[in-house]
C-alpha cells in the first residue's frame, strides 16, 4: 500500500489495489477511518539552495508539481507497480526541476541544491501527468524576492 500525508489537510493519501484496480482514498492518520475517495492528487517535490555569502547572498526555493488521477493508475495491477512508479515519478520531477534550475542559475547552483522533501496534496491541483509545473522562487536580499513559473514534459 503506497501512503503520503496529505499537505493541504493533513491526513493521509493511501492507494491500494483491489481486484486488479487501484483505489485512492483520504486517510485519518490517527483513526485510521477513510474520509473519502479522491480521484486525483498532486505529487510535490521541493528543492532548496542556500548561500549566504555577504557580498552576493543567494537563495532558490524550487517546486515541481504534477497531477496523478485513477485513470493514470488503472493501468498498474499491482502495489509493487504502483510503488516503483511513484518513486520513478518522484526522481523525474527532481531531475526536471534540477535542469531548470541549472538553466537558470548554472553549474554551481545546480550542484549545490538539496531536496527538501516530496510531498502530496488533494486540493490545490497543478497540471495533468505528464505536464510538470515549475515553480521557481529566488531573492538576493530581503524583499527582492522573483518568481518564474515554467511548463515542462515528463520524459
């Protein structure tokens, strides 16, 4: 059973299979009770540069998102396939958003980010898989704060 906490509401986002068809569902984590089935969620992967040097300091906060439905899923018939594709997914997300960043920044950025965490949310909803939807914010000092946002294709 894949499971991932649920960034807009807190609880846990659960996909099971059951007779040869995944089931995603909204989880209380302490209950364990069902709320109710979505039929959608967002896969969220977030990477972070930080460079504090006083003459040019430089900070990226970078977000890949994209939208997974049952209808993606429903061709997988097993958990292990359906864990071995969202591990899949989590790595292209990070490796898309990774050659933006390098685009952007460079080499030396690029080279330096650390992945923050991946994340999942069933209300604020980004582009359909295979669309990836890139979310890049940037400042130099306090207040200069940029953002760019990008469309791109999972490979």
């Amino acid at each position: 059973m894949f499971k991932g906490v649920d960034e807009d509401t807190g609880d846990e986002i659960i996909i099971f299979i059951r007779r040869k068809k995944p089931y995603i569902y909204l989880r209380d984590i302490k209950t364990k009770r069902f709320i109710k089935r979505i039929w959608a969620f967002d896969v969220r992967v977030t990477l972070t540069f930080d460079y504090p040097i006083r003459k040019k300091p430089l900070y990226v906060d970078a977000k890949g998102r994209t939208t997974l439905s049952d209808v993606i899923l429903a061709r997988f018939t097993t958990q292990k396939e359906i864990e071995d594709f969202m591990a899949d997914l989590e790595d292209k997300i990070a490796g898309m958003v990774l050659i933006s960043i390098e685009e952007e920044f460079g080499y030396f950025v690029r080279s330096r980010v650390s992945l923050e965490g991946v994340s999942y949310g069933s209300k604020d909803f980004s582009y359909d898989y295979p669309h990836l939807k890139i979310i890049k914010l940037w400042h130099h000092y306090k207040g200069d704060w940029k953002q760019r946002v990008e469309e791109s294709w999972l490979y």
